[in-house]
C-alpha cells in the first residue's frame, strides 16, 4: 500500500506552482485569448537567449503579423508555441493550456489544434494532394471514411479540387503552399502559425496565398503570420508585433511593416 | 485498437513500397548478413559435431582378473551399465582381444608374435563409453572397489583432460567468433534500417507537426522493420535451402562419420534465420524511431 502521507505534500507543492499559470488560464479564458504569453524567455542550453520577457496576447479570431529580422527570435516564438520547444521562464497558454506543465502524451492533442504552414511547404513528395492533406487525419487516427469528405471540404476551401490527384512535384509553388495550408486546415484547427509562408513564393502568387488566409481568418480561425514581406503587412494594416533581438518592440493595430511615428 | 493495427500494417506496406530503393537495400544487406551468419552457425555446428565424436572415443577400460568368474563379470557388466553417466558398456573377453590385436599386427603387417606364446597373455576388459567424457571418476572408483573381478583401471584422466582442454579451445573460439559476427550482423543491419527512417525524416517530423501521437509515428515504422526482417530471412532461406543439396553432396563424405543430423541442423538453422531477421529488423526500427521522438 502506498503511505497516504507521501500525497497531500506534493498535491501542495504542486498547486503552489501551478497557480499563477492557473490563474493566467482563467484570465485567458475570460478574454477569448486563444493564445497568452506571459514573461516568457528562451534560453537555449548553449547559453544564447532567444526571447526575453515577451508577453503576448492574442485573442479568438485575431489576424497577427509577426515582424523582424532573421534571428529576431520568430522561430524560437513559433518553436515554443508548438511546443517544439519549452519556456525557460515564464507561461505559455495555449486554448487555456500552459504548455510547459502538458505532459509529453498530452503534447500531440495540443498540436491538432493548430495548423502549422512553412516556408518550405513541408508536402511529402509520393503522396498525391489528397493524400498529403488526408495524411494529417489519418496518423491522428481519424476513421477512413470520414477522412475522404474532409479533405474534399479543405481543397474545395482552398480551390484545388482539380489538383487532388497530381503529386507536389506536378505543381506550382502557390499550388504546394495551398496544399499546406489544406492539411493545415483539415483538422478544423483554432490557430494557424504561418512561418514565412510567401517567403519562396513570387509577389503575385504571395497575394493569392494571404488572401486565401484571410479568408480563413473571416472563418474565425486565428491567425500568426511570421513574416518578411513588407509590402503586404503594410498593405493589409493588421495588428503588427515587431521582435528585435529576443523583445517585443512594437505591437500595433492597424500598423506597417516598419515603424511609422 | 484493431484499426490502429490495421492502420500501422497498411502503412508499413506503404512505407515499404513507396521508399523501394531505401527498402530494397535494407532488405539485400539483411539477406547478406543472415546468409554470413548461417554459414557461420553450419560450419560450427559442423566443427561441434566434430569434437562430439571425438570426445565419445574416449573410454574407461577395466582390465579383469584371469581368474575371475564369468558370473561375477556379467554382474559387473550390469552394474556398470546402471550408472547414470555410461552410455555403453563392452565386454571383450580373452579370447577376442587376442583376436582384435593379431589383426591389428597383420593390419600394420607385423609378424604374428603370439603364435610363439603357450598362453593367452591378454586380460579380458570392460570397454565402457561415458554421456559425458568428464564424468568418469566414480565409474573409475566403482571399477576400483571391486578388486575380485578388476585387476586394473587405465588412468584416462591425462588423455580426457587434453582431449577435453583442445575440444574446449575450438569450442569458446567458435562461439567468440559467432559472436563478432553476430555483433557485426547486428550493427550493418541496424544501421541499414536506421538509413531507411532517416531518409523519412520530414514524414516523421510532419507527423508530429500534425499531432501524431508517438504510437502511431513508431508502430508503422516498427512494422515496416520486421517487415524488412521477414522478407530477408525467407529470402535467405530460400538460398540455403537452393544451396543446400550441392553443398551437402559435397560435404556428407565428410560429414557421415559424425553425429551430424541435418534435419534438426536446418530447423534451427530456419528459427535462428526468421528470428534474427525479424528481430534486427524490428530492433533497428525501434531505436531509429526513437531518437526521433525523444525530443
């Protein structure tokens, strides 16, 4: 039998640690905020800091602008909020979840609630467009025969039903990325974390790929764009936060690329 | 559950099928590995088979008292075949021996001396075959005891020592040996495999970006090694068995003076190939997959 003496004193330090995370997580849920960040830093075990002290709070249905330089701390944000990565310090709050204290099982249910999009496309190269999109539900573990209509849906959503058959290698790079963004959205994710979507993209095709995310964003799924591409964050004046050397400089409505006052 | 089986087996075929190249390759160093390892395991089993028959020609030999009589020696006889550890026992009696050395003189082709003798100068002697060549000191002691029938015991403790200290070496040397070879087995086909995931591993990344729970990232991949395993051994097997009749021609000359039973050589040789291969094949799986989900 276990000593029901070893509990209570551990359930204690326990709650003492969790507290001002669950507080956090009620403020969370009173504001709608898919996502918090609160005085969080990243340090990586090579000694180099890659965020610091960012707070962060991005409502349900929010369209994000994440803007720097390369080196900025972008990737370390988007690693930490898929949980690639783990806060040193501070709470990542995720849909009411605080990232750091999920338990490693716990992290594949978390990342079916995002959709993930990169520069790179990421599709796998023998698998057709159906097959790359079906290809999220079913290593989730989704039935068969509901994944057939569900992808259908997604390539109806982002215009390439008539490209469900070909292979990656047989489209157009705006074709790859809608693809992504297909299986991104197969999942009916709360969060789409764009990084760098246009970044292989030429400005025309660019302008098709974000108004498709816009579109999606007018579905009410929020979205985080890391991105470079001045010309269309200052064309679509959405809220911008700026990242310089690990900290939030800037994070504005309505805003340009660049600095304006 | 019976779906995520049903789930990990069809995409380990998948897996198998659209990475050919990769999977083909793992398959063919598997079929090379187990074929080295199963000419190993004959040859030992050969050279085993070997020391066997050499270790049964050692024999405890009682020379009997010329006045001792018959009644007393078949009891003797009895008795000694009752202990455990003989596994035969031969009575050569005076006159036999007589025989068995004048046709050994006219087999070296010396001149037949006893026919000068007026008597029968050779003892009668219990020839006694032991299970186990180390286990003849209380046969020997038994022997000793009975001073009415037995007039000497040959000491064969010198002559089983080195026989046993020669069969030993050869013996520890083959399983040293099988074992680098197996080792080396071991470590070319989990490398192989190791390759094979590794050159997926954007598919394993994109499925935990997608959320993938470990399960279902590792258990395709687990299915698809065994997968490589089974296919290499059969493959293997097939070979032997091809093989098998002309080598066996050339070798059953060799091989017929020993206690060699091929039907039992060639069902283990059949498990340790299936059981290595899926078991490899399996293990480099597992431990590849791994080092993707650590993190």
């Amino acid at each position: 039998m276990a000593s029901p003496n070893a509990a209570p004193p551990r359930a204690a330090a326990r709650s003492l640690r969790d507290q001002p995370a669950a507080h956090l997580i009620a403020e969370s849920r009173d504001d709608q905020a898919i996502l918090v960040l609160h005085d969080v830093t990243k340090t990586y075990p090579n000694g180099k800091t890659a965020l610091r002290d960012v707070d962060l709070v991005i409502p349900e249905g929010d369209f994000v602008f994440l803007v720097g330089a390369s080196g900025a701390g972008k990737s370390t944000l988007i690693k930490l909020l898929i949980r690639d990565e783990i806060a040193s310090k501070g709470a990542v709050i995720l849909d009411g979840l605080d990232l750091a204290r999920l338990n490693r099982r716990e992290v594949p249910r978390i990342r079916r609630k995002i959709g993930i999009i990169f520069q790179d496309f990421k599709l796998l190269p023998t698998k057709t467009v159906r097959e790359n999109v079906g290809f999220a539900l079913e290593v989730t573990g989704t039935p068969r025969r509901q994944i057939g209509p569900a992808v259908e849906r997604v390539l109806a959503l982002v215009g390439l039903s008539a490209q469900a058959a070909q292979l990656p290698s047989q489209l157009s790079g705006g074709e790859q990325q809608r693809t992504a963004i297909a299986r991104a959205l197969v999942h009916d994710p709360r969060l789409i974390i764009a990084d760098e979507p246009t970044g292989n993209l030429d400005p025309l095709i660019s302008w098709e790929i974000i108004q498709l995310l816009s579109r999606i964003n007018e579905l009410g799924v929020t979205v985080l764009m890391a991105t470079h591409n001045a010309e269309i964050v200052t064309a679509l004046r959405r809220r911008v936060v700026a990242l310089e050397d690990g900290r939030i400089t800037r994070d504005e409505l309505g805003a340009a690329y660049h600095r304006e006052d | 559950m019976l779906s995520f089986v049903a789930f990990s087996l069809r995409r380990a075929w998948q897996g198998f099928w659209r990475n050919a190249v990769m999977s083909i390759a793992a398959t063919a160093t598997m079929v090379l590995m187990l074929v080295l390892l199963s000419a190993f395991f004959v040859v030992l089993s050969g050279l085993d088979a070997g020391l066997q028959f050499v270790e049964q020609k050692v024999e405890v030999v009682a020379e009997l008292r010329d006045d001792a009589p018959d009644l007393k020696i078949s009891q003797l006889q009895a008795d000694i075949a009752a202990l455990p550890e003989v596994q035969s026992v031969e009575y050569i009696d005076k006159a036999t021996a007589l025989a068995q050395f004048k046709q050994r003189m006219a087999e070296q082709g010396r001149e037949d001396l006893t026919q000068y003798l007026d008597a029968n100068p050779l003892p009668a002697t219990l020839n006694i075959k032991l299970k186990d060549p180390h286990e003849f000191g209380s046969v020997v002691s038994t022997l000793r005891a009975r001073t009415d029938v037995v007039a000497t015991v040959e000491e064969v403790q010198n002559l089983v020592d080195r026989v046993l200290t020669v069969t030993n070496v050869l013996r520890t040397g083959g399983l040293v040996l099988l074992g680098l070879v197996g080792l080396t087995v071991l470590f070319i086909i989990v490398n192989t495999i190791r390759l094979a995931v590794v050159a997926r591993a954007e598919e394993i990344e994109i499925m935990r970006l997608v959320g993938a729970s470990d399960a279902f990232i590792r258990w395709p991949f687990i299915f698809e090694g065994a997968l490589v395993g089974l296919l290499g051994a059969l493959i293997t097997l097939v070979l032997l068995a091809l093989g098998a009749a002309p080598l066996s021609n050339l070798a059953t000359r060799f091989f017929e003076i020993l206690p060699l039973e091929l039907g039992s050589l060639s069902r283990n040789l059949a498990i340790i190939v299936l059981a290595t291969g899926i078991g490899l094949g399996t293990l480099g799986s597992y431990v590849s997959v791994r080092s993707y989900l650590l993190k």
